[in-house]
C-alpha cells in the first residue's frame, strides 16, 4: 500500500513538473549535464480599453400600446385588423354597422331644415310686428338646437369608424366580429412602432456610480445588422424594483430595419462608460507579491534562440472593478509570466510555451 501511493506522489510531482517545465531542455556540452530550461506560458501587457463595459438584458417594446375603442355603441360589422400585421396611419381597422347612424343623420338633416324655415317665418312676422319677439327667439333656439343634433349624428357616424391613429403594429384582437359592442369596449390593441425602444434593469450600485445615464454609451448587436446599433437613452423609472433594487432604463433605437426588433423580443445590451484612469492590462495570476508588500512581475528579456532571461520588474496595481488590474512600470507590449512566476526566479532561462507534445514510445 505504501509503494501505491509513493508511486502516485511521484507521478503527480511528474505531472506538475511538465506543466511547468515542458519539454525543452538547455543544451550543454558535457554528456550527462543537461539542465532542464521551464516553459512558461507567457502574455503580453496591452493598453486598457478606453471604456469599460458591461451587459444587460433588455426587452423591446413600443413607444407605446394603446387599446382602440368605438365611442359609440352597436354591431361590429368590418374587423380587417389581422394580429401581427403592421397598419399605415388612416387604414380601416374596424368599423360599426352605418345603417343605424346614416338615418339619425337624415333626420337631424330634415329637422334643422323645418326649424330653419320655421325661424325665416318667425323673423318675417317679427319684421312686419305680426308675431312677437318671444316667437322669435324660440325659433332660433329650436334652429340651433337642430344644428347641434346634426352635428353630433355626425359625430357618431363617423365615430362609428376606427382607423389606424398612427403607424403601428396590431398586437390582438380584444372583440370577436359580428358582435353587440357598448361604447369604451376595446376592440384592438395596437403598438405605436414609430420609435422602438427597449428596456432594461440597471443595478442601482452601477447607476450611483454612473451618476447621469445619458453619459453612458449603449449598444446592442442584431442578427441582421453587420455593425453594433447605438441606443439612445430615453429616460429611467426613478424607483427602485422591490427585490433586485435595479432601475428601469428605457432606451431608443434608431432609425434602423430589422425584422428582430418586434415588442417582447429579448436583446443584449452592453453599457459601456469612459475609463476614469489608464494603464497596462495583466492578470492577477501574473502578479508576485514580496514580504516587503511589493507588487512585481517577471518579464522576459530575449535571448538568441528560442530562450529568454526573466528580470523581476516591480509595479503599481491599481484596480478600478475588482475583476481586472491595471498596471504601470512596464512598457507596452512587454512580455511578462502568465502563471507559475512564484516558482520562478530573477535571471533564470527560461522558453516561451508553445503545447503540450507528447511522444509515443
């Protein structure tokens, strides 16, 4: 049992040391004194973005979502409105039947007609001091009570009538055809598509941090779109959500086609923001910290061949999200250890690791 497991330790030490070292080996000219040279994986020291960014999941909906209504009562005889289509501003939609309004409107017609002539009768009489003033503007009231009447038979008739209020997009239909409606009940329900916008939740943490969110860069990337679209900021609901303390961002896209960009489809949205400060990009891993707290790293200094020698450079870390360090000391495009630095030293050889190769035997 003890030889298992020595035999185990020994092949893991074996493992990690392949990692490490790879399989290069420094060339000497005596047989038998070949020192092993480590491969280590290396990364390079890249200017930080000029932003930072994150992303969000948003929603897109209309400009706005409007239930369409008769203002009259009676019996729903057109319905062309199809779920889905898109309608241009002023095409039918629904329409009530007109035969009920069309003979209100002939007797308001007629009727303003007979208290027209009876108040041309009343104002003769009234010239010639045969009728008496008080006839007179009994006629005129009854004249212009009758034109008010036509007025509003009118009004019903062509309230009788719902066309599209702008250019839109039919959501559902919210009453069957060949039905008894009463005035107010919603027939249609219609998106305003004349603006797209889409909505997202932005941690209040992010937004405090932020402090006025039309400085911040949105974007969004479509399936049919070769470029990022650019979202303009709307406005945001000044209440925190209940649960996720996140406010609600409304977003707008531009002038743009694309077939995705239907209410309730689902986008991401990245939020990008100028970076306070600037440096050289590195990961934690690459970073030694000393007994001395000194925060350094090991960069490479070529050598003829494929060899280099590692030189301990100290630094500044700075890190601006917790995830991500930005460091100064170094310059740009220096080559520094990835991982495994802390089994390094200062003036070692070392080579750059390419893969893992291994040999079948």
């Amino acid at each position: 049992m003890r030889q298992c497991f020595s035999k185990m330790y020994a092949a893991a030490g074996a493992v990690a040391s392949l990692l490490l070292v790879g399989p290069a080996v420094a060339e000497s000219g005596a047989v038998g004194q070949a020192e092993p040279i480590p491969s280590v994986k290396v990364v390079r020291a890249e200017l930080a973005p000029a932003y930072r960014s994150r992303s969000f999941f948003g929603r897109v909906r209309a400009r706005e979502t409007v239930d369409l209504s008769f203002e009259v009562g009676g019996a729903l005889e057109v319905l062309t409105a199809i779920e889905g289509d898109r309608v241009v501003r002023g095409n039918l939609l629904a329409r009530l039947d007109q035969g009920t309004f069309e003979r209100a409107v002939e007797r308001a017609e007629v009727t303003l007609r007979q208290a027209t002539r009876d108040y041309e009768r009343a104002a003769a009489l009234v010239q010639r001091s045969a009728a008496s003033r008080a006839r007179y503007d009994d006629a005129e009231t009854s004249r212009d009570l009758a034109s008010v009447a036509l007025r509003e038979a009118r009004d019903d008739l062509e309230d009788a009538t719902i066309l599209a209020p702008f250019d839109g997009l039919v959501a559902e239909r919210l009453t069957p055809n060949f039905t008894n409606v009463e005035p107010g009940r919603p027939i249609l329900r219609l998106h305003d598509m004349s603006e797209v916008r889409v909505e997202l939740k932005l941690p209040e943490r992010l937004l405090t941090r932020v402090g006025d969110p039309a400085r911040v860069r949105f974007t969004t990337r479509m399936p049919d779109q070769d470029e990022a679209v650019v979202l303009r900021f709307v406005e945001f609901h000044a209440e925190t959500d209940r649960i996720g303390q996140s406010y609600t961002i409304t977003l707008a896209f531009p002038d743009v086609d694309s077939a995705f960009l239907v209410p309730g489809a689902s986008v991401m949205v990245t939020a990008s923001v100028p970076a306070a400060t600037s440096g050289l990009v590195l990961p934690a891993s690459a970073l030694l910290s000393g007994s001395d707290r000194e925060t350094a790293v090991l960069v490479l200094e070529p050598e003829e061949g494929a060899s280099a020698v590692l030189r301990r450079q100290p630094v500044e870390v700075r890190s601006e999200t917790g995830t991500g360090f930005l460091v100064t000391g170094l310059p740009e495009g220096a080559e520094v250890v990835a991982v495994g630095g802390h089994l390094l030293r200062d003036g070692q050889t070392v080579r750059r690791y390419s893969r893992l190769v291994v040999e079948e035997r």
